[in-house]
C-alpha cells in the first residue's frame, strides 16, 4: 500500500513539473514589448498602427503614443503605419522609440533622385610620350569639376539603386622637353561623360544626420575640345601629341554623411575617388627633308591608365 502512494506521489510530481515548464517556456515566448511613437518634432503621435508582419496582430497607439503589444511567436521587426506617411519598419527591442515623419518622409521604399556637384584632383596616373629627342613627361589631370544626376529607386530604409550620368571638365599638367629647353604647362582639354549605376547604403536615412557608402560602376567617354598639346620642335621637324575620343570605363566608391532638412529633401556630403579609368592618345612625329622638302609622318596611338580622382561632392536628394 506504501509503494502504490509513492508511486502515484511521484507521478504527479513529475506531471505538474512537466506542465510547469511548459507553461514557463510559452509565457517567455509571449514576448511583451512597449514603446513611444512621436513625430519628427517630438509630438506623441495617437493612433498608429503597430502590427506584427505576417499576422492578424496589431494594436494602435494611445492619446499618447504609446503602444503594448504581446508578440506570441519570435519576431524580429514590427510596422509602423499612419496616414500620409506610409508604413515603417523598425527592429524589435523591449523599450521601443520610435520617430515617423522624419528624413526622407518616414518611407521606406519609393523613387529618389539625387544631384550632385562634384571638384577633385588627379592622383598618380602620370603619362610620358617619348619621340627621338622630344618628350611629354608626367602628363596628369590637375583637377576635374563636374555634375552628376543620378535617378532610382529606395529599396528599402537603407538600400538605394539608381542610374546616373555627369558632365566632368578637366585641366591637366604636363612638361615639355625639347633638346634645347624644357617648361610646364597647365591646359585645358576638355571632358568626359561618365554614365554609371550606382548602388547606395545609408545608416540610418530617417535619422537627422547619417553617414553613407556609395559605389559606382559606368563608362566615361572622353570628348576631345581643346586636347592638343603644343608642338613640340620645329621645322623641319616636330612632334603632335593629343587626346582622342575614346570611351574608358570606371570604378568610383564613395563615403559621406547625409543631413535630413525637411521630409524628402536632404543634403549629401562626400568624397569620391573615381579609378580604372584609361585614354587615348594619338601621336605623330613629322619631318620634312630639307633638300627635296618631302613631308614624312610617322602616327601612332598609345592607350594609357589616366590619373585617379579624388572628387568631394555636395548635393541634395529630393
């Protein structure tokens, strides 16, 4: 009789034992989480729909903007939706504060357009065409203004993929030497129109001021205006370098900081360094002989890496 009790004791204490735990790990899988929801002025905001994605859950904000929420299954975002300003998504944490309205409209995706005024100087890059006793040495870009515009779409709160095209002008320095005497030149020689797509992440784009990485990938055709170097001799003998048209591609990676002004539009702050880049160049040596004064020409084309470019940019996105 005394073994039956023990028996039917310990039974059930395994069994509330069992019923306890299970009880335990459900209640710790209904993870409680509050939070504050407040505009991008800091005014509570009443009746924002906080909802978990994927299910029928959801509550609204009180006359406060505050909200409680009981999750029931691990979840690792909650969306956030209002009249006007689409819907958010921020990550789950215990204590939540949460902002809408604030930098590019509280949006998470849609259409976003960015213009860009860029200046930088060339960095390495030096070219040198040798002819007989004539000499081109370190030919380089000096510095190199320009535009961009580029056009997209806002995949999500930090992604951004767009397509662009720009307007560049570039100065370049170089030294001429003649057997005789040898000087610098500083000239003007025209531009290139670097098309690209682009892809864009920023940390944190519906915060005041975020940093962001930018990378670039496109083809820059170099466009002859004023691209020939002075002569270098004399007759009956000299030599004719210049730039030809040419296409060139090119990678330019970028890193700035973004500062929200007022719902879509914003500032961009940045610095760019544009590589890979390679030009033309057509050369022609041509002597006349002196006695039957026969003109003979000797032409040929070298295509060389030109300079990297370290550009800093300002601009805005709308």
């Amino acid at each position: 009789m005394i073994i039956k009790t023990n028996n039917y004791e310990m039974s059930r204490f395994f069994t509330i034992l069992i019923f306890g735990l299970l009880s335990a790990l459900s209640i710790q899988a209904r993870e409680t989480v509050t939070g504050l929801v407040v505009s991008d002025k800091g005014e509570p905001m009443p009746g924002v729909r906080v909802e978990v994605p994927g299910s029928s859950d959801f509550v609204f904000t009180d006359l406060d903007g505050r909200f409680q929420i009981v999750l029931k299954d691990p979840t690792k975002n909650l969306t956030f939706t209002y009249p006007g300003l689409g819907t958010s998504t921020y990550k789950v944490k215990p204590e939540m504060n949460v902002v809408l309205g604030k930098g590019w409209s509280g949006h998470e995706k849609g259409f976003r357009g960015m213009i860009d005024l860029e200046g930088g100087m060339g960095v390495g890059g030096n070219t040198t065409i040798k002819s007989g006793e004539y000499e081109w040495k370190n030919i380089h870009t000096l510095v190199s203004p320009g535009l961009s515009i580029t056009l997209g779409y806002q995949i999500n709160r930090h992604l951004f993929a767009g397509l662009g095209f720009g307007v560049n002008m570039e100065w370049i320095s170089l030294e001429g030497k003649e057997p005789s005497y040898s000087w610098l030149d500083t000239r003007y020689v025209g531009g290139y129109t670097p098309v690209y797509l682009t892809a864009r992440w920023d940390f944190g784009l519906t915060k005041k001021t975020a940093p962001y990485i930018d990378l670039r990938f496109g083809c820059a055709p170099f466009l002859e205006d004023d691209g020939e170097l002075p002569y270098l001799g004399y007759w009956p003998s000299y030599l004719r370098v210049y730039q030809d048209n040419c296409v060139s591609f090119f990678v330019a990676p970028a890193i700035g900081y973004h500062v929200n002004i007022h719902k879509k539009f914003g500032l961009n702050f940045g610095l760019r360094y544009m590589t890979g880049m390679k030009k033309k160049y057509n050369v022609e040596r041509e002597w006349s002989d002196p006695i039957t004064h026969e003109v003979h020409i000797n032409s040929k084309n070298i295509s060389q890496h030109a300079s990297d470019i370290i550009m800093f940019n300002i601009g805005f996105d709308f």
